[in-house]
C-alpha cells in the first residue's frame, strides 16, 4: 500500500469527513488558525468510528515525499500535566490509522513515514518564544529557528514520527507552503 493509496482511501472512506481548517483548528471555542482550505478531521473520525479515542486533530498526505502528517492545535498554555495526555493522542492517532488501513502486522504498518506538526498560540505560550530566542544568537536562531522542537517532542522524533515542527500559527502559512506546497487562503 503506497500514500497515494491511503490518501484515496480516506478520501473515499471519510468524505464527510472534510473541514475548514479554522473548524478544524478550533480549540477551547476559539480558531486558532482562521483558513477556508480543507483537510480531513481526523478528531471527527474517531469521534464518530470510535468515540472514546482522543486522536490529533487533523490528517493530510504529502505524496510527493511520501509522509503521513499528524496536525495537532493547541489553543491554551501548554503544561507539563498535559502532555502524557497528548502523547496519549499521539498513540491513539496511530492505532486509528492502523485499524482504518487494517494492517496485517506492525512491520507493514511502520514502514511508513509520519510527521507532526503541533501547532500553537504564540500569544499563551510566550515562554516558548523566550527558549527560541536563549538557545542561539540571533543569526544561528534565523536559521536553525524552523528545526527546533518546543515541548520537549523532540523525544517523540524517531520513535513516533520521522520529523516533528512545532508551529505557532502565524508560522503556520509558511511552514504549509514550504514544506508541503499547500498556500493556506485566509477567512
């Protein structure tokens, strides 16, 4: 089975399935990233396939580079309490992909590439804003600022998924176009 053919799949299986991505984003009542460009509601899914399943909010399938990408939207501060249950969402995200393509063993299911993308409100999470900025002067920072990984998920790279961005949403627009040529048009 190729990316194409899960994308298919889904596209097929889940069509009712297709949001805005200001819906898809919405966190604690509120948008976090206000864009009318339509992805598959990976929430919406599992609500409905199997409802006690905390899942990531949104999927999408980059078939040139061959990625399955994970999107997660966080609206509120993040806290250290709240991350074994977000990990947990990591987990139950992957068993719901893995009980929709009904994989016959791990070794089939694993050999496809997966990618996260968690995105942010700078606005509440400024004490990550500050660790970006401590960890380089600014011409290092300029450069390296995409590829560092906030919340600690860098633990997750490798095991969970092959690369991790962590976002914050007015990021977000360039990150979708230069890594996934996807050119996100505004409410």
């Amino acid at each position: 089975m190729t990316i194409s053919d899960i994308k298919e799949l889904f596209e097929q299986k889940f069509s009712n399935h297709f949001d805005k991505l200001s819906v898809i984003s919405k966190d604690n009542q509120f948008s976090l990233c206000n864009f009318k460009n339509q992805f598959l509601n990976f929430d919406s899914i599992a609500k409905e396939y199997y409802s006690s399943w905390a899942t990531t909010d949104m999927i999408f399938f980059d078939l040139e580079r061959e990625y399955i990408i994970f999107v997660e939207y966080k609206n509120s501060k993040m806290k250290s309490k709240e991350k074994p249950k977000i990990k947990q969402k990591f987990l139950d995200s992957f068993a719901l992909f893995h009980k929709i393509l009904e994989t016959k063993g791990k070794e089939e299911f694993w050999h496809f590439k997966t990618y996260l993308l968690f995105v942010t409100n700078k606005d509440k999470n400024q004490n990550q804003e500050n660790n970006r900025a401590y960890l380089g002067s600014e011409k290092l920072l300029d450069i390296l600022e995409s590829d560092i990984i906030l919340y600690g998920f860098e633990r997750y790279k490798g095991w969970y998924f092959d690369e991790i961005k962590t976002p914050f949403c007015d990021e977000f627009p360039t990150l979708m176009e230069t890594e996934f040529n996807i050119q996100l048009e505004p409410e």
